[in-house]
C-alpha cells in the first residue's frame, strides 16, 4: 500500500530535508537513485574517499540506475547510508 507524503515520519531521519525533497520529486513519477557526495575538500564520501577517481559521481547502489525507483519505501532504504553521513 502506497503511503501518503504527509506520514513520511514511518522512517526514521525523515525529517532530513533531502529526503523530503527526494520524495516529492518521486510523488511526481520520477525514477531516483543515490549517488555519493563529496565533503568541502571534494574528497567522495565513498569507501575509497580520497583514492576515488570519481568523486561525488557514482551510484551509492551496486547496480546503479537500474536501482532507480519511485516508491518511497525503497527510496527511504537506498538512503539511508546517504543520510547517516549527512
Ligand atoms: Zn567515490
């Protein structure tokens, strides 16, 4: 059963306002994946931090777009690694 925006707060951390951006973006119908950020020196907030060719532009989800989704729960999930560093 899908769940109303408004009772975001089944997930714990959904009042992280990325989350909350993130979710209404997907209310519209777009597909969403997460991908690794960066820190103030541009070093990727990935395991391999400084050593990272790619910082802050790969996916934080082993297979990438195709773990692109629009349902809140499964968003909320792939999130929440981004969110505990947040
Ligand atoms: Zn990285």
């Amino acid at each position: 059963m899908r769940r109303p925006l408004g009772s975001i707060d089944w997930f714990p951390g959904a009042e992280h306002q990325t989350l909350y951006e993130v979710l209404l973006i997907a209310e519209e119908g777009w597909q969403l994946y997460p991908i690794y950020g960066v820190d103030a020196d541009g070093v990727c907030a990935c395991p391999k931090g400084k050593s990272c060719p790619d910082p802050g532009k790969h996916p934080t989800t082993p297979h990438g777009f195709n773990d692109a989704s629009s349902d809140p729960e499964r968003i909320a999930e792939t999130m929440r690694c981004v969110i505990r560093k947040a």
